[in-house]
C-alpha cells in the first residue's frame, strides 16, 4: 500500500476531521487524524498495524512502548503480532512517565509506536524515557507523519503515511481559521 491508499483510509471510516484543532503539539490545524475512530475498526486496526511490525520484524526488539492515549492500541496490536512485551508511557504533572508497574531494564531494545506525528514531541519524550532508564531504540514506527518527513526522530523511522497538513503557531491563524470555533480532540488534556 502506498501513503495515499492509508490515507483513504481515515477518510472512508470517517477518521480525517475538518474544522479548527488544536493539535498536542499546541499548533493550529485545520485537519485533524482521529485515529482512535479508524482503530476501532479490526480490518484498518489489523492492516496497519501489520504493516509497522513488517517493517520491524528483523529488529532485535525487547519491548513495543507508546506514547498514551493514542498510541496505546496501536502499540498493543503490534507488540501482539511481533509477540512482544508493550508497554506505554504517560503524562503525570505534565511530563511523560512510566506507571502501573511498567519498568524498562538496562539494555533492553525498544520499538517506539505512535499513531500521529506533527512535531514528534510524544515521541521524544518516550524516546528520552527508555534511555533515562538504560534502554535504546530500535526504531519508531508512525501511521501518519504530518510534517511530510520534515519530522526525523530516529534513523530507522517508517511511516506509512506522510503528508503535509498545515498547522500554525497560535499567534498566525490564518482568518479561514480563526473565525471557526476550536476543537480539542486530543488526549492531552485528559491528565493533568
């Protein structure tokens, strides 16, 4: 499959959202990927995620860890397929942490999974966690980078579909954009 095919994807199942959002990274788009809406679905959820593990299937890989809330499913799937220990890591007083018992030994190797890029900032900070506790990556794999490959978190990163969605800084909304009313269906905001 090629980038245009993942993306008829998300439109098909209703997934590529139009209107004003606020993306995680802050910035403003006017598209938005909701990927939990295609992942719900088994032949979309079961099709990419078998995809990503392909790609990584010849790694050495210890452990499959995401970003939560939205990579967690995806990252479960994969860790299935490849038959790998997942794990996810999340926000508490607004940095990334690991909880409910996940630990991360030294040395051990890890796949990074995510279901949406724009700036890669989930992913570095995941990134930077398994390092922090002695661990390293293998690689990072993505559904959907949104900076159309502008975005490099690591040298061997697959996505499956990459594209460029404009997204500004709040403070150079376009009118078209700054006259629809926000939205905010990420999951950032769900702790705090």
């Amino acid at each position: 499959m090629n980038s245009d095919s993942y993306i008829k994807m998300f439109k098909d199942s209703g997934a590529l959202l139009e209107g004003h959002f606020v993306l995680t990274s802050g910035r403003h788009s006017p598209s938005y990927f909701q990927c939990a809406k295609l992942l719900q679905h088994p032949k979309y959820l079961e099709s990419l995620s078998s995809a990503i593990a392909e790609n990584f299937k010849s790694e050495e890989i210890d452990f499959v860890i995401s970003p939560a809330v939205g990579g967690i499913v995806l990252g479960t799937e994969i860790g299935r397929i490849l038959k790998k220990r997942t794990i996810f890591a999340e926000r508490q007083s607004g940095q990334m942490t690991l909880r409910r018992g996940f630990e991360i030994r030294s040395n051990e190797k890890a796949l990074v999974v995510e279901d949406v890029v724009t700036t890669g900032g989930s992913v570095k900070e995941v990134m930077n966690l398994v390092e922090l506790y002695g661990g390293s990556i293998c690689g990072v794999g993505v559904i959907v980078d949104r900076s159309n490959g502008s975005v490099n978190l690591h040298e061997n990163q697959l996505s499956l579909a990459s594209l460029e969605v404009k997204s500004y800084d709040p403070s150079e909304l376009p009118s078209s954009l700054a006259n629809i009313p926000i939205q905010k269906p990420g999951s950032r905001s769900l702790v705090k």
